[in-house]
C-alpha cells in the first residue's frame, strides 16, 4: 500500500487493489480512518 504522505506522525496512504472504490487509509498512533 503506498504512502502518500506523512506529517505530524500522520500515515496517510491509498488502497487501489483492495475493492471498489479507491480509498484512503490514515493511520496516527495505533488509530486508523478510512476515507
């Protein structure tokens, strides 16, 4: 899964092959939202 950014210890990467649509995983400290 590629990131696409880091910042503040904020993961931010992009599912593309996973379903329908493409979507973004953020992750911070153990957390996770999907976008």
């Amino acid at each position: 899964m590629p990131i696409l950014s880091v910042f503040f210890g904020i993961i931010v990467r992009m599912w593309h092959d996973d379903h329908p649509p493409p979507h973004i995983h953020v992750e911070y400290q153990g957390f996770e939202a999907l976008v």
